[in-house]
C-alpha cells in the first residue's frame, strides 16, 4: 500500500525528471524517457525491509524480442535511503531525484546516437569474460548489425547460447549480410515492443 514516503519520491522525481522527458509509467516507481529506439528508465526502487529507496538507472533497447521491459544497461547508484520522518525523507527524495537526473544524462549521452551505441556495446561484450552467450551479446549483435557492421554483428548473433534468446539471435543473423533487411526487422521489432509496452506507435524510427 502506498505511503507517504512514496508520493516524496513522485514529487521530486517529477521536479527532476520531468524536464527531461521523462514520464512517469502510471503509479509506479519508473520514470521513462522515449529515445524512439531506446528507452532511459530510472527506477525508484522499493526495499522489502523498510520504507525508503534504492535508485536505479537504466537503458532499454526496444528491438528486444520478449514483450517486457527489462534493465538492459543497468546502475545502481549509491546506497539506500531510508525513511524516517517527511522532512527528512523530502530532501533525501530532493537529492535522490537529482542525482537520477545526472546519471540519467550521462546514460544519453553515452548512447546519444546508433554509432555510439553500437560502439559501446561491442566493446562491453569483447571485454566480458567469458561471453554469457545471452541478451547482452544479442543487444551487441542487433546495434552492430543496424550500423552495417556486418561480420561482428553475425559473429555476435551466431554464438548466443541462451535457448530464450537464440531463435531471435538467429533470425537476425540470417540478416547480417544484407543491412537494410536487418534494418527493416529491427524496425518491426521496435515497433511491437513499443506496442508490448503501451508506448505512443510512431511511423518513423531514425537511427
């Protein structure tokens, strides 16, 4: 049931965050910011041992194939903060908020582009050791693929082992060769996970 520790959090979530664009996804905690192919999320996340939160930021990429949201990219920044009485909580909330607003920048920045992203993403994967042969790799494999990298996308898509991730991991690297099929499939794929999402349907999505 919520608290008064809660509606703190919305308010100053909502002093932070929705100035950037972020909206808030109906009563919960999730604040999103709509980057058309991908989505920020910053999660004010609740503790099952005391009143307070967590803060979490995150980037999702919408050419996932699973129909949920998920913390693609994730941080957990800092400690938790605990409720104690309102006013100490309202500014604990305050400062939570804008350091939400800061890591959030820094995650747009970091993925301000489809290059950048693809980049960033290779590199993290080729740095992992050993390689979990899952969604990272997959995510790795598509933004590769979507930039025209396609031997490193092939090589990325074609060694996922995850049996949940392997029949779409396939299906793009069928694709890796020709670039504006992979690009096109992408596509469709953002734009069914936008709608899994309830996000607004738009008719372009530039990379």
């Amino acid at each position: 049931m919520p608290g008064p520790h809660d509606a703190i959090i919305a308010h100053a979530a909502k002093g932070a965050l929705h100035p950037m664009g972020f909206r808030r996804k109906g009563r919960s905690r999730l604040w999103l910011l709509d980057r058309d192919w991908w989505l920020a999320i910053v999660e004010f996340q609740p503790s099952g041992w005391a009143k307070g939160s967590y803060l979490n930021v995150a980037a999702h990429w919408l050419w996932s194939d699973h129909g949920f949201l998920s913390f693609d990219v994730s941080n957990r920044v800092g400690g938790f903060a605990e409720y104690a009485s309102y006013a100490q909580f309202a500014s604990a909330a305050v400062d939570l908020a804008k350091t939400a607003a800061t890591e959030a920048t820094r995650l747009t920045q970091r993925f301000s582009s489809i290059d950048a992203t693809a980049a960033d993403l290779v590199a993290t994967e080729a740095a992992t050791e050993p390689s979990l042969g899952s969604w990272s790799q997959y995510n790795a494999g598509v933004a590769a693929g979507i930039v025209g990298r396609s031997a490193k996308a092939a090589a990325l898509l074609s060694c996922v082992t995850d049996d949940r991730v392997k029949p779409s991991a396939n299906t793009m690297a069928l694709l890796a060769d020709d670039t504006a099929s992979f690009q096109k499939k992408a596509i469709d794929l953002i734009k069914q996970q936008r709608s899994a999402l309830g996000l607004p349907p738009i008719d372009r999505v530039i990379f």
